[in-house]
C-alpha cells in the first residue's frame, strides 16, 4: 500500500514539474515578437535584390523632394506654448534599431523607417518602431518587402511612433510650472495588423491606454483614456491585404497600398499639480492585437491660445485703430485689458510674426504712426499667442467746400454752404460758430454776404477747418447815359419829369432797372437859369446811380407894345398926365404877364 501511494505522489509531482516545464517553456516561446509569427520567406533573392535596388532609386527621389513632403515637422505653431523641447517622432530625435540591424531602411515610397529604436527623451518598454509612412508590425526589418503599404501622415507630419506588440510603452517626465493650466494633445490612430508572410488581414482587436501618468488634477477632462474613448473604424474601412499591386481599391500606382489610419486627436486640459512634474505615456495591452501609431504630442500652457484684449476709445477689440489729432507720446501696454498666462510676458512687435524676436520693442512708449503687434510671450520655451493689432495714426481728417451758394444781393440772407469731409472717422459734426454749437448737417442755410469758417468734428474729437466767403451775386451798379439837355426861354417852358428820357438804362443781372426822378436843383440865377435834373437808375438789388440832365431858361425875346402917338400940348398942359399925352396899353411878353410900361421924358 505504501508504495503505491509512494507511486502515485511521485506521478504527481512528476507530472506538475512537467505542466510547469510546459507552461516556462511555452512563455519563453513567445518573449520575442518573431515568436508571434512564423515569417515564410515567399520571394526569391534574385527578386528581393531588385526590388531593394528599386528601393534606393525611390529613396533618392523622396528626399529630393522632401522640401516639399507632407511629413514636415511642426515644432511651435502660434496659439500654442508647447513645452516639450525633447521627444518627439522625428528622425532627428530617434537613434535608429536598438537590435543590431541595419540603422534605416527604405520603405516603398522612398521614405525612411527602423525597427526597434530608441526615442530620444522617451523611456521604452518593449521594441517600439518608427516610420515615415512604411507599415511596420513586430519590428520587421523587411517590411518594405513583406507588407508593402504605406500609412498616412499625421497632421502633425515628420515620422510616428509605432506599437504592434503586448505591453509596449513609451513615457517620459516633462518639467512644468506647478498649479498651472496645461493642455497634453496626443495625435493617434489604431490600424489593423497584417500578416508580415504574405501581407493579409490578420486581426483588429485595439487594447490600448494612453494619458496622464502621474503629476496632473483632473480639471474636466479624464487623465486616462483607452481605446475605448476612440472612434475606432470598422476594418472595412482598411485594406483586405497589403500588395505591390499598382491599381485596385487602395492601391497606389507606384505599387503599394495606401492606408488611411484615421488620425485622432485627443486633448487633455488639467491642472499640474505641485511637483513641478507631469509624466506622459503611451501602451498597449496584452494582448496586442492592433498597430497603434503614435504622433504630435503637445504639452501647452494654457492662456495662449488666444491674443490681448485691447481697448480703443471703450471698445473692447483684437485688431484697432487709435487715431491722434496730432502728435503723440503714447505708453502701447496702455491700449492692453487683458491678463497672460503664467510664465508669460505682454510683448510688442514691429513685426506680426510673435517669434520674430529681433523685432520684439524694447520700450513700449511710442512716438511713431504704425501698426503695433502685442502677444503674450514666453521666452523660456520661446512660444507666444496670437497678436493683436494696434494701428497709431494721426487723424487726416480734412474738409472742403462742396456747393456754395452766394446770397443774391448785398444784405440778402440766402446764401447757402456744403461741406464735404475726408479722412477721419465717421460720424462727423459741424460747426459755423467757432465750435460753440455743432450740428450733424453739412450744409448752412441763411448766409448774408461775409467770412465765414466751417469746422468739422469726427469721432475722435478731432477738428479740420475751411474757409470761405458768401458774396452777394449782384453788387455792381447799373448803367445809363445822362439826358439830352434842354434849352426854353420860359420857366414855364421847364417840361416836367419825364423818366422816359432816361433811354439807354442796363443792368447785368436786373432787365429793366428802375428810372426814377430824383430832384431839380436851379443854380438860382436868371437869364439864364440852370437847372439840374437828377433821375436814379436802380437795380433789383439796389444798386444805383444817378444821371443828370441840364435844363438853361433864357429869355431871348424882348417884350412888345405899342408907343402911344405923337402929339403937341400946350405949355400949362402937365406932360406927366398919361391921360393927356396917352399910356401903353397892350404891353406884352412871351415869359411874363405882369408888365408894366414904364417912360422917361427928354427935352
């Protein structure tokens, strides 16, 4: 009985020493990726040899062109404060193939890839590769062969990161300010994995996590995400195998499949907290059944994602116009409202590129007319937001006369003005007054004939003046010739006015000026008498003048009578009795009715 037992406790044992040599060995298997796939060599030498050679005539091609290669690296766009100076996926910050293998190889578009490398900055798990575009899977060395496709680039462009195997990881330590904003944004894709012997869909089952390690408060957004917070596509979306076919659904002519991953960008907005420290990662699962792609990690202080506020005459602006009346002295950290971010420094600019430091001023208080850019700067990691435009002027404003209208006559008050302004800013005021009282009209109505002066006032509470003159559009007298004169004997012969003598009147505006009798004025003598005949010729404005017309009375004919007749009295007779020796009865003139004969008597 004994040795039965003995028997069966030594099966038993014998038999779990060999279910743990069984399970050991079975875990060794499968500690290297080859393990995973049994790799069938399907092509000739002769034909790998050509095909290489085909490769390096494509390498040549690429490069040449690589200035103009979607894959250009963006390092610190504007907008952004990307903190990571070390670490990303471009070659420059890889050491190709940490295996022994050859440093680079060329893939089937003439790009570059590596398997297994070391990330510069980056601490790896497990045998991580890199790729401009190649696919690559479990850290094939030939998989410009095996797998001829090529993934598209990333927005971020330069080369990517790629994980095909369980429990690979990148993560590194990145030095940030404590107790401050960040945002981390990972650039992502997961793709399926294809068969490295003939180039066949193999599986798609995603298991992977990414984020925040350690170093970060939840602000909204989770710190750790997985493949499940990705919008993965359907493997329908992909190609059914990779080939060197040159036509067909996601075939290149140049005879490769294309590959679009889908690229993801998934951001983290968090706190840091007081360490100073933030850890990033990426890892995949176990299994890993999927190709994760890994590109454009950015870590950015918050805050600069957007330019000052300034503040031009109230308004609250990113792009404005100060304008000065005149000369000017001005402080440009004045027109600012708004705060920066930590770490950064509120900076002016001749120039609107922000990273442009040989332009960045110095002394912020300016004299000069211009435009002014302002951003927030940060000189440690030499990254800065967007600007703000200032533009300094001095105003141009000026102001002319557009339409004037003279009064019609001398003390009319219908006269009128337009003004016109230029420059400036609208809404404009006007003021015939010296400024004392403005109106929104530019145009003056009831203007008597004068000087006057028009100011304008803009919105900037400047002022352009003009001058100008109201006349009076008539104001030049009217014309006539003096009267024909006149001769009579007789006073009584003196004709009355007569306007109409006046023939020849004109006027260059009025028609018919008025002729109108002004006076007669007698020089007071007699025989002859002059007399000075005034008439006024007038306008409808009143301008006037005067003509003159000379009317001489002399009376050139002698008075008539009839001598009485001779006769002889006698000596007592009275020769003075006109009874006796007979009077002048029928005495008459031409001019005067109260003659009176007079005699003389001579011996």
């Amino acid at each position: 009985m004994r040795n039965k037992v003995t028997i069966s406790f030594f099966n038993c044992v014998l038999l779990a020493f060999m279910s743990l040599v069984f399970i050991n060995t079975t875990e060794a298997q499968i500690q290297n990726e080859s393990d995973d796939w049994p790799k069938h060599r399907k092509h000739s030498k002769e034909f790998i040899d050509d095909y290489k050679a085909e490769l390096q005539r494509r390498a040549l091609l690429y490069r040449r062109n690589s200035e103009f290669s979607a894959r250009m690296p963006v390092t610190n766009p504007v907008g952004t404060c990307n903190v990571i100076t070390c670490g990303s996926f471009n070659l420059e910050d890889t050491d190709p193939n940490d295996n022994g293998s050859d440093d680079l190889q060329t893939a089937v578009d003439g790009s570059s890839y590596s398997d297994d490398v070391v990330y510069d900055c980056w601490n790896d798990t497990g045998t991580v590769d890199w790729s401009e575009g190649q696919y690559i899977s479990y850290s094939n060395e030939d998989a410009n062969v095996d797998t001829p496709a090529i993934i598209s680039p990333s927005p971020d462009g330069g080369g990517f990161a790629i994980f095909s195997f369980r429990n690979e990881a990148i993560e590194q330590d990145l030095t940030v300010l404590p107790n401050s904003n960040y945002t981390v944004c990972f650039e992502i894709a997961v793709i399926p994995r294809y068969s490295n012997s003939d180039g066949e869909f193999s599986e798609f089952e995603p298991n992977l996590q990414f984020g925040i390690g350690s170093g970060g408060i939840q602000l909204t957004d989770p710190l750790m995400y997985t493949h499940n917070d990705l919008n993965i596509h359907p493997a329908s979306d992909f190609p059914t195998e990779l080939s060197t076919d040159t036509s067909g659904p996601f075939q290149n002519p140049g005879g490769w499949t294309e590959i679009d991953p889908f690229w993801e960008t998934v951001c983290i907005t968090f706190q840091s907290d007081n360490t100073g420290s933030v850890n990033v990662f990426y890892r995949t699962g176990n299994p890993g059944r999927s190709v994760v792609l890994v590109d454009g990690l950015r870590l950015a202080l918050e805050g600069y994602s957007n330019p000052p506020d300034l503040s031009i005459n109230g308004n609250i602006t990113m792009n404005g116009t100060a304008t000065f009346c005149g000369p000017f002295n001005v402080d440009l950290d004045s027109y600012v409202v708004s705060s920066g971010p930590g770490g950064s420094v509120l900076t002016w600019s001749t120039n609107p590129d922000p990273l442009a430091t040989a332009d960045h001023i110095t002394d912020t208080m300016v004299s000069t007319p211009g435009v002014y850019y302002v951003f927030y700067y940060n000189p440690v990691d030499n990254c800065a937001s967007p600007t703000a435009a200032l533009t300094l002027v001095i105003t141009d404003l000026q102001l002319s006369v557009d339409t004037l209208v003279n009064a019609d006559c001398p003390g009319d008050t219908n006269g009128s003005v337009t003004v016109t302004p230029s420059g400036g800013t609208a809404p404009y005021e006007y003021s015939i007054d010296g400024g004392n009282n403005y109106q929104s009209s530019a145009t003056f109505n009831n203007l008597a004939e004068g000087d006057y002066t028009i100011t304008v006032r803009d919105a900037n509470n400047c002022t352009a003046t003009v001058d100008f003159t109201i006349a009076a559009d008539d104001n030049e007298s009217p014309t006539a010739s003096n009267p024909s004169p006149i001769n009579v004997e007789c006073i009584d012969d003196v004709p009355s006015p007569d306007i109409t003598v006046v023939t020849d009147e004109a006027d260059d505006q009025t028609a018919n000026p008025t002729v109108a009798h002004v006076s007669d004025v007698s020089d007071g003598n007699t025989c002859p008498e002059v007399i000075t005949r005034t008439y006024s010729v007038t306008d409808d404005c009143g301008n006037s003048i005067t003509v003159e017309q000379t009317i001489t009375v002399n009376d050139l004919t002698d008075p008539t009578f009839t001598v009485p007749a001779d006769l002889t009295i006698e000596c007592d007779q009275d020769e003075t009795d006109l009874g006796l020796t007979g009077d002048v009865t029928d005495e008459a003139d031409n001019c005067d009715t109260t003659l009176d004969a007079t005699y003389s008597d001579s011996v």
